[in-house]
C-alpha cells in the first residue's frame, strides 16, 4: 500500500493502552485518507505487540512511530513484521542511519517517514540524505505544546520541496483549527493525539465520539 501524493490524510495517534484501541478504532470511519498510529509511548508500553494489535483491528496504514535514532535496518524489519506499513526515524539520526532507514523501508514496503522533531533547518537533515523519504515530519513536541510562540514551522515546506518530492506531515498539538491551517499550506497529512481526559495535550478526547469528530477532520481537509 503506497502513500498517494495528491491525497490528503488524517493520522490518529493510539498513544496508551491496547485497551483504547480495542474501544476505539472499530469506532473509526472505514476511509482509505485514515492513517492509524501506533505511538511512541504506546509502543514503548507494549512493545511490538501494540502494532500487531492495531493490525488486527485494521486493515489500512499503520503506523509505528518508533523515532529510529540507530539500528535503522533491523527496527524497520521488526515494525514490518508486526503489521506496520510506514515508520518514522528522527531527523537528528546520522547520515548513515537516515540513508539505511529509507533503503530499508523501500526493500520492505514501509512508508518512510522523517520526524524533524528538534530539527531548526529541515534542509540540514535533506543534505544528509541520497534519496528521498516518504514523509517529511514538521513535528512540535509534546512538551513544546504549552511553550508560548513555539508553532508548526509551515514555512519550511517550500524549502524542502526545493529539493524532495515528498509528502509533509504535520504534528503535534492539532486540532481542526490546526488542520485547517496544515492543508492550508501545503501539508498532506495531519497527525492528531488521542488525548485522554486531564492531559494537557491537544487532540481528540478518549472521551468524545471519536468516530464523529474523526469524520470532521476527514471532511475539513478534504
């Protein structure tokens, strides 16, 4: 299953228990433009077992949001395996890594997604690289969504157009105003955090009727 370009996508971030998803993705919207993802924090948690458990409720995209910093080739064999059809690797990775991770996911079917989380110079990370990912990753951390003035960089799409081909991606502290904004200028995907009641996140709440809203970020960056 390959990423379409022209497509616009919503990516929903599973980032708890096995419990939320087993509760939650059977509720989603069957649509082909849903990405589902298997977090970091959730991965952590549970190891390889929390992208088999995804698979086993959906038969789209998966996601395994690993942050690859080293090893590129046996973490992207190990996601495959479990179910996985597009990870992610940390644009603060080596030169070696960044090229081995997308050689790999290419040889194995994965989407290669670059999370330029901590990353000031997108062009920095592209100069490093031979090929051309699947994804580039404009990413605010989690910690960074409360910090007044830090905001998704939409201003280096350009940039990294001038020299890949790629889709972008938009992450972190997204909303429907936030997705608006991503589609906007010029994003392809937008990432949204399932956020459970009293975290301070962005996102849609464990609580509210995820399907619906999900359908609600589907039509508005149609």
């Amino acid at each position: 299953m390959l990423l379409d370009k022209r497509t616009r996508y919503l990516q929903i971030a599973f980032n708890y228990d096995s419990g939320l998803v087993r509760r939650i993705l059977p509720t989603l919207p069957r649509d082909p433009r849903l990405l589902i993802e298997a977090g970091t924090p959730y991965i952590k948690r549970e190891g390889l077992g929390a992208i088999a458990h995804i698979r086993r409720y959906w038969g789209g995209h998966v996601v395994a949001d690993l942050k690859v910093a080293d090893g590129a080739d046996q973490e992207v064999a190990m996601v495959r395996a479990a179910g996985a059809t597009a990870a992610t690797v940390m644009g603060t990775a080596s030169a070696e890594t960044l090229n081995r991770f997308v050689v790999a996911c290419e040889a194995a079917g994965v989407a290669s997604m670059v999370d330029l989380l901590g990353v000031p110079d997108p062009l920095r990370t592209m100069q490093k690289m031979q090929s051309a990912p699947t994804v580039m990753v404009l990413h605010r951390g989690r910690d960074e969504e409360t910090t007044r003035g830090k905001v998704l960089e939409y201003r280096h799409i350009k940039r990294i157009r001038s020299k890949f081909d790629v889709s972008i991606s938009a992450a972190g502290g997204v909303d429907l105003g936030e997705a608006r904004s991503a589609i906007f200028n010029g994003a392809n995907i937008v990432v949204v955090n399932l956020v459970a009641p009293g975290d301070p996140w962005l996102g849609i709440s464990t609580d509210a009727n995820v399907g619906a809203i999900a359908q609600q970020f589907l039509d508005t960056i149609e």
